[in-house]
C-alpha cells in the first residue's frame, strides 16, 4: 500500500517582497521591511551562526531587506533553492545540492517555490505531501529580527502583518496544504499572549519560540516571565515550536570550529532546551501545553530521557528536585513534546524510547537539507519494515494531533 501523504511540520517560507509593504498599515511602511537589489561580495562566517556579507560594485547580485533603513538580511542560495540546483530530464526534478552554496541569491534566481504560494503548493503535491508549516525566513526563526529592531511600535506592526499574511494570503487559501504558523513580540508577554490569542481564534495551533531565550538576552522559561503566553497556549491548544537556530546561536566545539562542526552539533541547542523545560515545573503549571522541536532530529532524546530520570532519581538529596517535579521528568514528556525530524536513523529504531506518539517528520523545503523532490521514495525507504500504523503517525497522524487539523 502506499504510504500516507506527509504533512511536514517544519519547513520555510522566503516572504515575497510585498508582505509588510501591502500588509503594514500605511504609516509604517516607509521603515517597515522592504527588498533592495544590490552587489555583494563573499560571505563571511564570523563564528557560530553569524555571517557578514559587504556590498561590492564588482560582486554578484543578491536581494536584501531592509529594516528601520538598515541592511538587515541578504538571501543566500543555502536557504532558498536556486534555480540552476534542479534538473532534470522529461519534465522530472532532481536537486543537485552543490549548487547551494553560501553566496547571495536574487528571487529572480530561486525556484519560485521559495516565496510564491501556489508555486509551493505544486512543488509539495508533486512530492507526497499535502501538509506544510513554515518557518519565517527575513523575521529569523522565531521573530529576533523585530525584537532587535529599535521601533517597537513599528515592530509589533511587523509581527502582526507578517502573521495576516501567513494567515489570510499564505495559507488561507491553499485548501489546508499551507499550515500557519505565526511569531510573537518577544519583548512583551503580555502583548505576546495577545496575538497568540488573536490568532488562535482564527485557528493557528502553532507559533514559534526560542529554544533557549536567555541567549537572546530575554528571560529564561524559569522566570515566570513568560507565564501569560504559555497560559493561552495551554488553554487554545497552541504549540509552541522552537527551530534550531531560534536562538540565534549555534553550538560548536570551539570558536573558531569549521562550519560542519556547528551543523553537526545543532541538535545540541534542542538537548539543552528540552532539558530546562523538564526540570522547569512548567509542564506540569501548564498541563496542556505541548512543545515541538523543529529539525532538532530525535536520536539524542532517549538519553536525555534517562538521564533526567536518573538525576532525579539519585540527586534529590541535594537537589530537592522532587519538590517541584513529583514524578519523573520523562513523565512530562510522552504525549506532550514533539521531537521533529529530517533524517534519523538511530532515532527512528528507537521508537519504544523516544515515543511512537511523540516524533513528525519534516521535508526542510527549500533548505540544503531537505529531502525534496525525492521525499516519497525518501521515506519509502526510511520506514521499511515499520507497520502501518507507526508509518502513519510518523509521517502525518502526530502532525496532526500536534497541530489539532481537521483532517485524516
């Protein structure tokens, strides 16, 4: 039998160059976010997960946005697919990876897939899947550029037009193939409590968040900071999704460690999250709250798991753990946390520890590491040998739950 359509819950979106100048209110336009086509030079890694890139007369053309009247975002050929990466032959299409590099990238250049709606929906369809929530691209993960931008006034209009455009113009009327997922003012709660209500009375079930907000100088899920937002989370359904990379950082072994080896690690940023959110008491103050781990891959958890239960096990006497969390910390996590997935092998032969409930496979669209436009004869291959019923959940039944969709 065939295997069941994906509904991918981590993918990305390249907003099109209209969105905050159609969407923001009229006063706010001329410093709100618009695309400017200049020359650049190389990219430049500046360590971990900052890069620089310097306008050059005799570069290469690429399209930037810019913010506030500064030069925020240049778009790099590794986060959009470009259209010399496919070929293919009789109308087929194969992504060639090598063409992706680390150089800027004009829309003109990408596949129109990237940014362009019914592009994306064509380009999903063709490729089992009938189910995509993506993450912003020019905003970062999780909204950091408007937390950073000095306008707050200005940026909390940035947030709420690019959260009607993914609402009204993006996914409304894609017929359920385009899933919304929306960003929050990470410099208020109580504001971010708002448009997470606001939009989840139109239906969103998804918004993203930083995996470890204290590296963005914000506080930490311990604080009580964030109460009011995990409140209505917990009481619409909403979950709270934390991308790698949300924090804007990226673990290496050393400061000046290859790129690969910060790749490599990325994980490591989901470990640590995953870690603070079982010891924080929060999971058990907000009882429905759920959490998704976006392309944080699954192998790592089992361990995670059984540490923490260890921990809690053998440490109280100084710790006082128990006085907080009464049951162990992996209780919190069945049915609650969503470990997110590319390509995982080990995690994936790991189901009875991990959570056959607990675990949503991902495309990655248009990123380097997506498994487009191959994804069918991806996962034929990935989950042979699992039944039917694991090969449901996996590829779309606690995508879901996770998301609460009207759909089988």
């Amino acid at each position: 039998m065939p295997l069941p359509k994906i509904i991918s819950v981590d993918d990305h979106v390249v907003e099109p160059p209209h969105v905050w100048q159609t969407w923001l209110p009229e006063k706010h336009r001329a410093k709100g976010p618009r695309v400017e086509r200049r020359t650049w030079g190389a990219v430049k890694q500046l360590g971990g997960a900052k890069y620089d890139v310097a306008e050059d007369p005799d570069g290469e053309p690429g399209d930037a946005w810019i913010y506030e009247d500064k030069l925020i975002y240049v778009h790099k050929r590794f986060v959009a697919i470009p259209s010399d990466a496919v070929s293919g032959e009789n109308g087929t299409k194969t992504l060639d990876s090598s063409k992706m590099p680390m150089t800027p990238v004009t829309y003109d250049e990408m596949i129109p897939g990237c940014y362009d709606r019914d592009a994306r929906i064509a380009d999903l369809q063709s490729n089992w899947t009938d189910g995509s929530l993506p993450f912003p691209t020019f905003p970062r993960f999780c909204g950091q550029t408007f937390y950073e931008g000095d306008d707050k006034e200005l940026g909390l209009a940035c947030v709420k037009a690019y959260n009607d455009w993914m609402v009204e113009e993006w996914c409304a009327p894609s017929n359920g193939v385009n899933i919304p997922l929306c960003i929050i003012p990470l410099w208020d709660p109580e504001l971010a409590a708002a448009e997470v209500r606001r939009n989840a009375e139109r239906g969103v079930r998804a918004i993203a968040f930083s995996e470890l907000p204290t590296r963005l100088k914000l506080p930490s899920i311990h604080s009580g900071y964030w109460d009011p937002m995990f409140q209505v989370c917990n009481d619409t359904g909403v979950t709270v999704c934390m991308h790698v990379g949300s924090s804007s950082s990226n673990p290496a072994a050393s400061p000046d460690a290859p790129q690969a080896a910060g790749v490599t690690l990325s994980f490591n940023n989901s470990f640590a999250s995953l870690v603070d959110w079982l010891f924080s008491g929060k999971l058990i103050q907000f009882p429905k709250l759920k959490l998704a781990y976006s392309e944080g891959q699954i192998g790592w958890i089992p361990y995670v798991l059984e540490r923490a239960d260890a921990v809690w096990e053998h440490h109280d006497g100084w710790q006082h753990t128990r006085e907080k969390i009464p049951e162990p910390p992996s209780t919190y996590y069945y049915g609650r946390v969503y470990g997110c997935f590319t390509a995982d092998y080990h995690g994936l032969h790991s189901l009875a520890e991990v959570g056959p409930d607990n675990i949503c496979f991902e495309t990655d669209y248009p990123h380097t590491d997506t498994t487009w436009p191959n994804s069918e004869a991806y996962i034929t291959k990935m989950l042979d040998g699992f039944d039917d019923e694991t090969a449901y959940k996996v590829l779309r039944g606690n995508a879901i739950k996770m998301l609460e969709l009207d759909r089988t």
